[in-house]
C-alpha cells in the first residue's frame, strides 16, 4: 500500500522516494553481473542485451572494459534483475499507481564511471509511443550512492503535469546514444536527487529529469525499470530501433 505522503508526493511532485528499499547485497550482486556481461562478449549476446559505449570516453584506454560502457538496455529477464523488477515490493506499489495488471517493458543498468556525461534534460515518454500513451512509471535504484559530484539525477517537481515538450539532440559533439534534450522550459525550481546505495525513486514518465556529468574519480551506477499496463500498443518500432521487451509482472 502506498502512503499518503507517497501518493501526495506522486500527485504534486510526480516522484515519491523510498530510502533503503534495496540492500546492499542486491546493489553488489547487481553490479557484479552487470560487470560479467560486459566483460563476456558470449554472455551478452546470449542474453540478448544491448550494450551502449560512453562516447565521453570514446577513442582512451580504459582499465576495464566496463569504463567504457554508459548503459546496457534489456536485463530484465536476467537473475537478479529479473528478481527485482518481479518482486512484490516493487510490482505492489507499480501496480497501485497504473493497473492491476503491468509489463516491466524496459531497463537499463547505467554504469556512470569517472568522466561519463550526464543525460540532459528530457521526459521518459518522449521514447515510448504507446497506446494508451501513459501511465508509464519509471523505478531509479541508486546501485551505488550519487551525488552532485558523481552525477547525480535532478528532477522538476510538478513538471509530470506538462505535455511530452520538443526535444532537440543533445547539442554536444560526438553524444551518447539516444540522448535528446528539451530546451524550452525553465528549469530554475530543480532539485538533486542524492542517493545512497538501495534507495529508489518512482516517477512519472512525463517527469522532466536530468542527470550531471561524473566529476568524480568512482562509478555512479543505477539500475532503472519501466513499467506500463498489460495489453499497452508500443508502437516504437515505427520510428527507431526499439529496445522494449513487455514482461508480463501481475
Ligand atoms: O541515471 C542517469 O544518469 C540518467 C537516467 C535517466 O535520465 C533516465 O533513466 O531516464
């Protein structure tokens, strides 16, 4: 059940947070698959992952192959974070806040180490032409702690009320994929998002985010969900390669 400060919180402000909600065991076994995938070409593909390079970095020496990695797409049938986006703690209040019956549809594990970009600001539906269009809920697991300085998330409460806004490519050279950006909106009234390592945001995917650059020398990595109604119409395919795999969760 949702408290009332969450569902005032997600009515206002278009997040609520739930600190501690992970623990530190699930954030470590995270990120130690994460790390086996990128390091095991094989597995990867026979998990039929996606693996996105941090264009920050395109072109150095990297120590680990995963320095080099910004986000990987499509783990969410996969051990532990399968286990994750299908338990009852997160499905529970998921399910409260769009249908009784969700898909988890996407995920990405965003690794973040020292010197990747931050993704600009942007509303999640931009990348999900659906049917019925929302609501479409996003869960951000901090895997480990984020900052100001490692790049951390900065949200624009009440912004979930404003239509999808036009967004432009990311106007820096060379930037990652998928990254676009609105600028058309004042974001004066942001907020930051500091994180410890188990906490979770849930938020509106009209809810205008973005993250900042990793100024600092470790890794800022998080493990985020989308989820929407059972039977939604996607129909990304018609405009860019799709990344969306719909897994039945209630
Ligand atoms: O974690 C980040 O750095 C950005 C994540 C984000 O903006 C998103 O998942 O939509």
């Amino acid at each position: 059940m949702l408290t009332e400060d969450q569902r005032a919180s997600w009515a206002e402000r278009g997040f609520f947070r739930i600190d501690g909600f992970a623990a530190p065991e699930t954030c470590q076994a995270m990120l130690a698959r994460v790390t086996r995938v990128v390091r095991e070409p094989d597995l990867a593909a026979a998990l039929g992952v996606k693996v996105v390079p941090e264009n920050n970095k395109a072109g150095l020496e990297v120590a680990h192959p995963e320095d080099g990695v910004s986000k990987i797409f499509k783990l969410h049938r996969d051990t532990v974070f399968a286990d994750f986006a299908q338990s009852a703690a997160v499905v529970e209040p998921v399910c409260e806040l769009i249908a009784p019956d969700i898909d988890v549809f996407l995920s990405q594990f965003i690794f973040k180490t020292a010197g990747a970009w931050g993704q600009p600001w942007h509303q999640d539906s931009l990348y999900f032409p659906f049917e019925p269009a929302r609501p479409v809920v996003g869960v951000w697991l901090a895997v480990t702690e984020a900052t100001l300085r490692n790049g951390c998330l900065h949200v624009l409460p009440g912004s979930h009320t404003e239509p999808v806004h036009h967004h432009v490519p990311d106007r820096r050279p060379g930037a990652n994929y998928g990254y676009f950006e609105i600028v058309d909106h004042d974001m004066g009234a942001a907020e930051p998002v500091l994180m410890e390592p188990g906490d979770l945001l849930v938020f509106d995917s009209h809810l205008m985010h973005c993250s900042t650059d990793n100024e600092s020398g470790g890794i800022r990595a998080a493990m985020v969900y989308h989820y929407a109604a059972s039977g939604t119409v996607d129909h990304t395919d018609d405009y860019f390669p799709s990344v969306n795999d719909w897994v039945p969760c209630r």
